[in-house]
C-alpha cells in the first residue's frame, strides 16, 4: 500500500495559493481518476483507489499547513506502514524556479514548516517528497506573504503543465518505484 499526501490549506482563502500547489496535484490525480474525497479519522480527506492491485490513498490533512504531521503519523500508524518509503509527500518549494520539480527518496525540510512537522512526526527524514517550485524568495521576511499569493498569469500557465508532469510522475511511483518516477521526470 502507498499513502499520497499533499500538502496545503483547505480554507477557501487559500485556495489557488502558491502554498497549496501539494493539494493541487492530489486533486489532479483524483480528477484523473475520478475520486472524491470522504472524510477520515486521521486529521485528513482520503481517497482510496487500486493500480494494477496496488491500493493506494490520496490524502489532504485537514490541520493548518504547519500541523501536517498529525494526519501523516495518524494514517503511517493505522495503516502499519513500516517503509517510510511506501508514502510520499508533495509540498510547493520556494527555493525552486516557478514550475521546476524535484523528486528526492529522502531529504530535509528545506525551510518548509509542513516537512519539517513531518518529519518530527515520524522521526525521521526518510521518506520520498516531490516539491514543486512557486519560485525564489531569498528573504525569509517574505516567505509568509508570497506563499499566501495566487499565481500571476504568466506562473498559473506553468504551474498548470507541471501540476499535471507531477500527478503522472507520482502515478508512475505508485504504479512502479521511485526510480520510474524519476526517469520519468528527467525525461519531460
């Protein structure tokens, strides 16, 4: 079994944020698979869907970005998930070029407050994340107030493409290994 989570805010002023692109992805794949989404006991909406037997989860926790390990420990515990490599994490990235995304087995929060929740969670920092680029901020002063912005035109349009290249790259890691999904991102 594999466990999807994308992270983001589910309040609707939220909505279209640079900081919400990890539920974006989510909701691409459930819109490509025709899910929805039903409320769970693991601070988080679920959806459960099968590749080639393999079930799998998309989920969306349902606490503020900054409190995402509750939900990802919740569901690694119920489900008895002992490989940290059998879920995936999907957050914006603002160190990254609007559009650009990085899949890693493993790695550190990088800054991001839901990743570093994770990982403190779980006590560990061994598990895959893809981070899609919302674009670069040097100035930490301003990292609250630009994640909380929607997209310009020209960045939506980008964003648009690889919000669709990240929902296929987390579908070949589901459907194969990380390896796969890797190739696959070097090669679009």
């Amino acid at each position: 079994m594999k466990i999807v989570i994308g992270l983001g805010n589910l309040e609707k002023k939220y909505f279209g944020t640079r900081h919400n692109v990890g539920f974006m992805v989510v909701d691409r794949i459930a819109y490509e698979r025709n899910l929805e989404y039903k409320t769970s006991k693991h601070h988080a909406i679920v959806a459960e869907d099968r590749i080639d037997g393999e079930k799998f989860l998309l989920v969306k926790p349902t606490t503020l970005m900054n409190r995402s390990g509750n939900a990802v420990r919740s569901l690694v515990d119920f489900y008895k998930i002992e490989n940290l490599q059998d879920i995936i994490v999907i957050s914006d990235d603002l160190n990254i070029d609007v559009g650009d995304i990085r899949l890693r087995d493993k790695g550190g929060h990088g800054g991001h407050n839901g990743l570093r929740d994770i990982t403190n969670k779980l006590g560990s920092s061994e598990y895959p994340r893809l981070r899609l680029g919302i674009g670069i901020v040097s100035n930490p002063a301003h990292w609250s107030n630009f994640v909380l912005t929607p997209f310009n035109a020209s960045d939506k349009k980008i964003m648009e493409f690889a919000i669709i290249t990240a929902a296929d790259a987390v579908l070949k890691w589901v459907e194969n290994d990380f390896k796969k999904a890797q190739n696959f991102l070097a090669n679009t």
